[in-house]
C-alpha cells in the first residue's frame, strides 16, 4: 500500500487513543518457541515508541506479555531477550547438515529427554507408568517449577499490579473447562497465573489457584482476542493480533504431515469467525446509534427506549494479524524448536512483519461508518485466515480485509 500520510508510526497509533478514549491492544497466542516470533513484534513496537495499553496473552504469549508488563519501559526489551536467550538450546546439533533433518530431530529429541533450563525439567516419577499415582498439582511429564524462578527473576510483578499496561492471561478450568482469564485490572497477578496459562496437559502439570486447578489457555481459546471484544465499557481499539499457528495449509500425504497439519488446526485462531460475528454485532450496535437520531426527545426519556438505547454503540476495532511465517523445514515438533536458528529467524520475521505494519498504517483507512470491526492483512502474500478462503470477507483497499457474513 502506498502511504498517504506523514505520520510517523506513533502518532499514527496514538490517532487510535485519541478517539474515545482509545487503546492499543496487544494480543499473543500461544506456541512454545514459535514465540520468539513475539519478540520481534515487541521489538518493532518499542523501537518505534509504540507500549500498548493492554497486554493479553495465552502460554508461551502469557510469558512474554509478564515479562513486558512487568518491566519498566526501558527494560522490557532486554528482560524479553534475556528470557528468549536463557531458554535458547545448545547448538551443538548444528554439526550434522540441515537438509538430513537429523539436526532438528536429536535437538527435539534432546529436548524432550531434558527439558529446557529455566523453563522445565524431566518429571521422573511421571515415567514409572501412566497410572502411577503423582498427585493433581504434579501430574505432568515435566516440572515448571524452573519457570517459576524464571519469572520471579525477570518480572516484577508489584508492577503488573500497578495495572499499566493492564495484563490478562487466559487458562482452562480443570473442573468445569470453562475459560479464565486472570486480569490485572480486577485482581493481583503472581507467576502463578503466568504458570497456570502455560500448563499444557500432559507435558505440565495443572497449576492450582485459589483452591482451583488450571491447564494452559490454549486448550480453550489459544488467541483471545474475543476477551477484547467483549471487554466493558467498550473502547476504540487498535488490536495487534499476533499469530503462530497457519489457518490453511496443504493436504498431508503422510502420517509425519498429518501431525503437522493437525497440530495447526488445533492452535490455529479462530479469529475471523470471532471477527464476523463481532462485526454483525458492532455493525448493529452502530445502527441503533444512527436510528436514535431521528427518535424524538420526548420518547428518548422512556425507560424503554433508554434500555434499547443502551445497545447502541459508536466504538471501531481495527484488528491487525500478524502471522508468523512458515520456515523451511519445519515440522509438527516445531513448537518445540529452542535453537538458537529458530529463535533468531521467527524473531527477525515477527520485527520484520509488524514494522510494515506500522508503515502501512492501514487502521488510517476510510471505511465505512456503520462497519465496527476491520481486520487488516500487513504482510504480502500472508495466507488468508481460512474462514476467508472459504468465502466469508471481501478484500479491502490496499492490504485491508473487511470480513463479512454471507
């Protein structure tokens, strides 16, 4: 898209704050290392004077979101990368040539086998069999208890509690599978809640809060943007979305794909059937706003109108995805891919994605006044979200989508 304005990347952002009483949102999604993709994203956001005013994140997204709301400003981006490089593998596979795929498998291997220091260890007692009795706060194949001291080493959170930026991370209910979300705004956040949204069952063990067991976000709702929209009181928002997992993809031919595939699927968004829905709704909201102009003043006082007037609503979500691309090679045990290669290129592609992002500047768009939700495509030939593909959105102007129901 050509740029039409002068606007550097801040004051573009901050046009959004300055409509009724706007925010910028910053939502991350779960994913193990596809993560380091995330570090980039901030990384581009804090370099261009961009600290987003709500933070939500699911797993891996609910670690980084701790570590840059729990920082001063000026520390946030060293205290990510410092996570990003204690958890980063040794590189000794690197010895054996990339096109064997040998590398990739004794890492993930070795991986599995020991864990990852400063993130978690082997639980032994988990190997004596699948009926040993481990007890509900230790039942999982590995120990987090070494990303507990993680977290208290790299994240104050007496600042988390200071509610800016605000902090939510989403975890399942073990008891109920109802979604959580833990946020900063309603209660205090300890790593306990970070450590509750990133317990992926069977790998980890669920984490207990108030009495309550909770397992990883993501089994429910891996991108909660839906949290946003659903927030009240609803406000103007520019959300960035950050995504890990592809929507899309080809058909597998072999078990080793199936995997792959499989896993896409079941932590990929489902972000554009929340966005059509939330476009109906926002769309009607902006409706009744229009049609309250031509109901008289006198009738504006009854208590019916004034209870239907309350639907009505003039807020716009501008929503931009940022896909994490597809490297070479990867596979199914791609979430698992700690190596210093994988790290350094998914956070070279999440800066490189979301500094286009704010060149474009696509969210400074007309559009039409009655649409309340609008989601915006910054990378070039970035995969459609597969509700789209299938015939659910029209194509905005320059690198925008307006997804619709049809």
């Amino acid at each position: 898209m050509t740029k039409t304005n002068n606007l550097s990347p801040l004051e573009a952002v901050n046009s959004i704050r300055q409509k009724n009483n706007g925010q910028v949102v910053l939502v991350l999604q779960g994913g193990g290392a596809l993560g380091a993709y995330q570090g980039g994203v901030y990384q581009a956001l804090h370099e261009a004077g961009v600290e987003p005013d709500w933070i939500i994140g699911t797993s891996i997204g609910a670690i980084n979101a701790s570590i840059i709301t729990g920082n001063k400003p000026e520390e946030r981006l060293s205290r990510l990368r410092e996570f990003w490089r204690r958890v980063e593998r040794s590189d000794f596979w690197g010895v054996f040539p990339a096109w064997t795929g040998l590398a990739d498998a004794l890492s993930s291997w070795s991986t599995l086998a020991n864990g990852i220091p400063g993130f978690f260890e082997v639980n032994p007692r988990a190997f004596l069999g699948s009926h040993v009795p481990l007890g509900a706060d230790h039942a999982g194949y590995y120990s987090t208890e070494p990303l507990r001291k993680t977290l208290e080493e790299l994240v104050d959170f007496s600042l988390i509690n200071r509610k800016n930026p605000r902090l939510t991370v989403g975890a399942a209910h073990v008891r109920t599978s109802m979604m959580r979300y833990f946020d900063s705004r309603e209660m205090e956040l300890t790593p306990s809640h970070v450590m509750a949204s990133g317990a992926l069952p069977p790998a980890f063990p669920a984490v207990r809060i108030d009495g309550e067991l909770y397992w990883d976000g993501g089994i429910l709702s891996n991108t909660p943007t839906e949290n946003v929209f659903e927030d009240y009181p609803r406000r103007n928002s520019l959300i960035f979305a950050v995504h890990l997992w592809h929507p899309t993809g080809e058909e597998p031919e072999t078990i080793w794909q199936i995997l792959h595939r499989h896993k896409d699927i079941q932590y990929s968004s489902r972000i554009s059937n929340h966005i059509i829905r939330q476009r109906e709704s926002h769309k009607l909201r902006h409706v009744i706003s229009e049609l309250l102009k031509f109901v008289p003043e006198e009738a504006r006082k009854t208590p019916l109108v004034k209870e239907l007037a309350g639907y009505s609503c003039r807020t716009r979500m501008h929503v931009v995805r940022l896909l994490a691309p597809r490297l070479d090679r990867e596979t199914h045990i791609k979430d698992i891919d700690f190596s210093p290669a994988g790290i350094g290129a998914r956070w070279e592609a999440g800066y490189a994605d979301t500094s286009r992002a704010l060149a474009t500047q696509a969210w400074l768009e007309e559009c039409d006044p009655l649409e309340g939700v609008i989601l915006h495509e910054p990378r070039a030939g970035a995969e459609p979200a597969a509700e789209t593909e299938m015939g659910g959105a029209v194509t905005a102007p320059a690198g925008s989508q307006k997804l619709a129901a049809e």
